[in-house]
C-alpha cells in the first residue's frame, strides 16, 4: 500500500514495519517568492533570512521532503529573474551567474577547452533531466563532499561572488572556493547571501585539466571518490600541479605534496608513484554505504596514477562524447508571468500540450502532483506522468519544460507557472496520430509492464529531436536518467533509433 506523500497513515495501518522516507511527510512550502530581478531577491533574503533560495531546486526540494515534519518554509524562486543563468568570458576567466545549470556547461564548447575538469564534472552529475535544472551554485550551496563539481572547481581556482542587501544596496564580497566550505555541508554562506557570480579561471595555455570519477554504477551514481587535476607541463616537464579529491573526507580537499612529488619531472613512473603515494596517505577516509575507508585509500592510488597517465600521454579530453545529448532545445531564460508571490491558494496557468490549464495548491505540490491533480479537475487525463522514485532517480515523470526534458517530481509547481509544459499525452497529434517514438515503441516491443514508459517516450522525444541519428553510445547517454524495472532496454534503444530514422526519412521527403 502507497501513501501520498504528506499524508500519514493511521495508527490502524495494514502497511508493515515502517514508511520508506519518500511516503513520509516533508516541510510544506508555505509561499514560493518569485522576484524579477537579483536585487529584489536579495531584499527578499534580507527582510526572512529563514526565507531558503531556491534555483533548480534538486538538492533542496528532496531535502525539505527528507527533512521530516516541521515548520513550514517560503522560498525564494530564482528562475524568473532575467540574465541569472548567463555566462561571460574575458580573457582570463569564465564568470558563470548564480542560475547557471549544468546542461549549460556540458552544451558551452567553451567548457571543454578553458575548464576541462569543469565540464567534465557536469557531464557525470545526475542525468540530462536533472542537468537540465541542477546549478553549479546549488552544488557549492548544498557542500556535500560528494558532489560533482567541488572537485573541478577548487583545482582550478574558482572563486564565489556571494552578494547581501544591507538595506540600502547590494554588498558584494568574493571568496575562494578553497576557504568556502567549513565543514559538512557547511560553508562561510550566511543566511542573507546568494551566490551571484562563479569566477573560474581559464586554463593557461601549458596547464592540462582531467577530471575523474568512481562510481557504482555509470550513471545517477553518488561518487565513491571524485578528483580534479591540473598540471602545468613546459616542453614536456612539470612546473606545477593541483589535484582536489572529494567523498574522502568531510569537505573536498585538496592533496598536500602533489605538487612537490611532479615538479620537475617529465610524469615519470616513478614521479606518478610518488604523486600517489601523497594522495593514499593525505587522508583518513570516510567509511559510509557506498565504500568502506580502506577501499578508498586504495582506490584513491590507483585513480590518481591512471589520471596522471593520461595527462601525460594527452588523453585528458579523450572520453568526452563527440555528441553530448541534452534533452533539450535551448536551456535560455524563459519569461514566465508575473505573479511575485505563489501560495496554495494561488492560482497557477500554464500551457500543458497546447493549451490552458490552471490550479491552485501550487507552494506545495511539485509538477508531478499539480500536473495530474489540475488535470483531473477539469477532466483533462494527465495522469501518464508517473512517479516512480519521487526523488529525480527513476525517470518515469519526465516531462518538457519550456523545452527541455525534466523530472517532474522535483520541479515546484510554482516555478513553471507561465511556462509550457508537453506530457506523454501530449506527443500525439489528431492529425498525425502517434508521435513515431510512440509508434516505435509499439512495432519493437519496447513496452513491458508499462510504467516507466511514459518517461522513456519523453526522454526518447527529446533525444531524436536534438540528435537525429543516434548511436548506441548517445542512446544511452541521453536515456541515462530513465529506469527500466523489466530491463527492456535493448528494445528500447532500438525503438529510439527506428524512431530517429522514421523522423529522418519525414524529414527528407518533406524538403522534396
């Protein structure tokens, strides 16, 4: 038996033993702020510092849900103020704003070349739904030592603009991300502040960056170890070098004696084990569900010669996909209506499939929930978005959000209110009938049990629009963020390419 979430079942319950902690109540969001510029924002702050900012909302959402009950919460929605997702380059630095998402870096070529471990970070955080809404600021924010890009950007020597409203103006200061974080998803962050702007150097012409992961499994998968590199090579020998490893201690840290161990060398053999050396004995690893300690201080050695083998021998950018699926059409700024304020008693429109619907219950509910609930308001079916992990892991409630590929179940409500939204019902057209991923789905017997497919469709959709002829490789890098329980995956794939060839084909004998 499932329960809503946040309701709880009665003390005659038939459900044995205790509720997993995505059936149990969260924190209620009592009223999502929905400012039009920074400076309002940080007013916003300034006025509750209980008020939480919230951007792509991935980490905070499931933390409020994990959180247990307590006090209702208001939050500060970044994703309608104008330019807060932009990107700027100068000529030493590239200076990412505080909305910038990570489906952002991975499609910016600029990336690869000046901040290698950068984007290398990005490509292994969550999925392209949840990269098509997590920011590299909520990475930092949250300050878990597992995540992703912590690594990358303390090796390169980023830095944090975080901004308050002291009342009369917006203060700014600057820190290192080597001196921001304090300890366990802690950080020198206060209540009032936002993180505006991400300074990153660019990488110096004679510098090589590398970033690397161990994981469980390829994709959705919490780091065992993380580690970003930078090496400064001049005519073949090292001059300098940074390494940051993550999920071996309480915060990401960076190796002490890398840097003495290479310089000098050409990556010898016997500098690379020395160099390892430093990195196995730096630390007094964490022992959590995912590795014991001394699997990580063994682990740890042999990432950072493999890493250092690479960078000597120039294969540091190797592994980056040729094509890197999005899901997505264009991850700009969309403006959405201007309602400042969204309770749950406000109410909330947005197109769903071409047209109109409206609800209220919007500050609690994500889009998931409202989506199926406002549609059966009004007699509108929309109940094949499913949720199948209620917590970004599965897939089955992906949905197009203002054009790009989501997951549902961590979308507030609010944030998508004036925005367009394409459900599974909505890939069939009256005229043309079955979109040709649905109908591919069908003649490849790609549907088993059924309930995750409505996420693969839309994942799938999405895929075959950006990508028109997809290997294997890209298939499954774009359907990483989608589950399938039956393991049907290989018809499924071969749906997504008889689909795209199905599209081509469309295409070719309509410019004829």
């Amino acid at each position: 038996m499932w329960f809503a979430r946040g309701v709880t079942p009665t003390a005659d319950s038939s459900l044995p033993g205790q509720l997993h902690p995505v059936q149990t109540p969260g924190r209620a969001v009592a009223a999502v702020h929905r400012p039009q510029s920074v400076v309002q924002a940080l007013q916003l702050l300034a006025d509750d510092p209980d008020r939480l900012p919230l951007a792509g909302g991935t980490d905070l959402l499931l933390d409020l849900h994990r959180g247990g009950v307590g006090p209702s919460v208001e939050v500060v929605d970044l994703t309608a103020i104008a330019d807060f997702d932009s990107i700027e380059e100068t000529s030493e630095e590239l200076v990412l704003s505080g909305g910038v998402r990570h489906g952002q870096v991975i499609a910016d070529d600029r990336f690869i070349r000046y901040a290698t471990p950068l984007a290398q970070a990005c490509l292994e955080i969550g999925s392209p739904q949840l990269r098509n809404r997590a920011t590299i600021a909520g990475n930092l924010a949250t300050a878990s030592p597992a995540n992703d890009t912590l690594s990358a950007l303390l090796a390169l020597g980023a830095a944090v603009e975080l901004s308050t409203w002291d009342g009369a103006a917006v203060q700014a200061r600057r820190v290192a991300v080597a001196d921001f974080f304090t300890g366990f998803r802690a950080t020198v962050l206060q209540p009032n502040e936002l993180i505006t702007r991400i300074v990153v150097p660019k990488l110096r012409a004679n510098q090589r960056g590398l970033w690397v992961k161990l994981g469980n499994r390829r994709a959705q998968a919490i780091s065992v170890i993380h580690a970003a590199f930078v090496v400064d090579i001049d005519d073949g020998i090292v001059s300098g070098a940074t390494v940051a490893v993550g999920s071996m201690a309480a915060t990401v840290m960076l190796v002490p004696g890398i840097g003495a161990a290479l310089a000098g060398t050409s990556l010898d053999s016997t500098a690379i084990t020395a160099a390892a050396d430093a990195a196995r004995n730096a630390f007094e690893p964490i022992d959590d569900v995912r590795a014991t300690a001394q699997y990580r201080r063994d682990a740890v050695e042999s990432l950072v010669t493999r890493s250092l083998l690479a960078i000597r021998d120039q294969q540091h950018r190797s592994q980056w996909p040729e094509v890197v699926p999005g899901l997505h059409s264009a991850l700009s700024h969309v403006p959405q209506t201007a309602r400042t304020v969204v309770t749950d008693n406000t109410a909330i429109s947005m197109n769903v499939n071409g047209g109109e619907l409206s609800g209220d219950g919007a500050s609690s509910a994500n889009l998931l929930d409202w989506l199926r609930n406002a549609g059966a308001a009004v007699e509108r079916t929309l109940d094949g978005t499913k949720e199948g992990c209620a917590e970004g892991e599965c897939g089955a409630c992906t949905v197009q959000l203002n054009g790009a590929a989501v997951m549902a179940c961590i979308v507030q409500a609010a944030q998508a209110d004036g925005g367009t939204v394409v459900t599974v019902e909505g890939l069939a057209t009256t005229d043309e009938g079955l979109h040709p991923i649905q109908q591919a789905f069908i003649d490849e017997f790609a549907v088993q049990c059924g309930y995750c497919i409505p996420g693969f469709l839309m994942a799938g959709c999405s895929l075959v629009d950006e990508v028109p002829n997809p290997t294997d490789e890209q298939i499954k890098l774009g359907l990483s963020g989608n589950l399938c329980r039956c393991t049907g995956y290989y018809p499924i794939i071969q749906a997504v390419k008889s689909a795209a060839e199905r599209l081509a084909s469309d295409r070719l004998e309509a410019n004829r």
